[in-house]
C-alpha cells in the first residue's frame, strides 16, 4: 500500500514526547502533494488509509487514533487513548483526550474538551468552552455549548441543547428538543424531554421537579403574553 503521508524531520515536543510534522505523498481530497501537515508522535496516530487528516498546528498523540474522513486542525489535540473518526471535525482550541471517542458528523470545536469515557457522534457539536467527560454520551443532533458541563453517566441526544454555564450530570437525560441553559443544573435521573426550556438559577435532581418547573414556566409564559394583548 501506498502511504498517503510520511514523517518529516520537523519536530517539536510535548514534555518528553517528541512529535514529527506530517507530509502529504499523493494529492487526496482536499489535501495536496507535498503538503505539509500537523504533528504525530508516530504512524500509529493517523491512518493511512481514508481522506483523515492533520493539519495546521494540531497534534495527535499518546495512543489516540484519527481515521476515516476525519480532520484534526487549527491548534487542537487528541491524546491519550482517544478515537476520532468517520466525519469529524476537531479544531480550535478544542481537545480530545483520554479514553474518549468522538464520530459520526460530530464536530468539537472552540476551547472545548471531551475527555475521560464520554462519546460524542452523530451530527453533534461541542463548542466554546464545554467540557464533555466521565462517562457522558452526546449524540444525535444535540448541541453542548458555552461554558456547559456534561458528566456522569449523563445523556443528550435527539435536538436537545446544554449551553450557558448549564450543567448536565449523575444519571440525568437531556433528549427531545429540550433545552438546558442558564446556571440551571439537572442531575440525578431526571428527565428533561420534549419541548421543555429549563434555565436560570435552577437545580433538578427528579424528572418530577422538572415536570412541575416547566408547567409553572409555561403558565408565566402565557400569563405574560394575555396581558400583553390586554
């Protein structure tokens, strides 16, 4: 088989880790012979196989692999034992580290970071500052944005969206086209589902808590908008 890319002489270094800048052998995709890459430890982190790469100043270290279509760039990171793969983008600031996997159409972006276990795929986004770990799945279409946290063994999928300074954690789930923002924190088993809009200075720990808080929502919601009419 033909490499697709080879190491160069270039270097630079992670600690003790010494890294080598990557250059492209044959024109794939949008990648063009001759083309300089980003960095590696070694030919284990980035396939030979498929249209993946690494550009700009990223780095791919540790045991992580990138492979498939997938596309690592600007100044971002993946380390550790991380998996990227199928039609991701990684880039910014954004890193990916531990045992961490992030595929499908998902994008992590900005200064954000999915680490530890958690899973991120389908056509999700990860962006700003927010932080995807533990044992956290993200997938679907759903969205985590800003500065929020999801952990645990917390869920988000279908439409729903976590951003603001929001936290998601313990066993809750976030699905639907539910939203979580503000400094609301939801955690526990709750359950937030549909079209519910959870936000402000607010902690749910049962999906009955948020059941009752989003029904009260919604009657404020509709009190307001009769007087406005009035």
């Amino acid at each position: 088989m033909t490499k697709k890319y080879s190491l160069t002489t270039n270097t630079k270094c992670i600690g003790e880790t010494v890294l080598y800048q990557i250059k492209c052998e044959y024109t794939f995709g949008a990648v063009l012979k001759g083309e300089l890459g980003g960095w590696i430890e070694k030919e284990g982190n980035l396939s030979q196989e498929g249209n993946a790469w690494i550009s700009g100043d990223a780095r791919v270290y540790g045991n992580a692999r990138v492979y498939g279509d997938a596309w690592i760039s600007g100044n971002a990171w993946v380390s550790g034992n991380a998996w990227v793969y199928g039609n991701t983008r990684v880039y910014g600031n954004a890193r990916v580290y531990g045992d961490a996997s992030v595929s499908g159409n998902a994008w992590v972006s900005g200064n954000a970071w999915v680490s530890g276990d958690a899973r991120v795929y389908g056509n999700t986004s990860v962006s700003g500052n927010a932080w995807v770990y533990g044992n956290a799945w993200v997938y679907g279409n759903a969205s985590v944005s800003g500065n929020a946290w999801v952990y645990g063994d917390a869920r988000v999928s279908g439409n729903a969206s976590v951003s603001g300074n929001a936290w998601v954690y313990g066993n809750a789930w976030v699905y639907g086209d539910a939203s979580v923002s503000g400094n609301a924190w939801v955690s526990g088993n709750a359950r937030v589902s549909g079209d519910a809009r959870v936000c402000c200075r607010h902690v749910f720990t049962t999906t009955k808590a948020v059941e009752m808080f989003v029904k009260y929502d919604k009657a404020i919601h509709e009190l307001m908008e009769k007087m406005q009419y009035e």
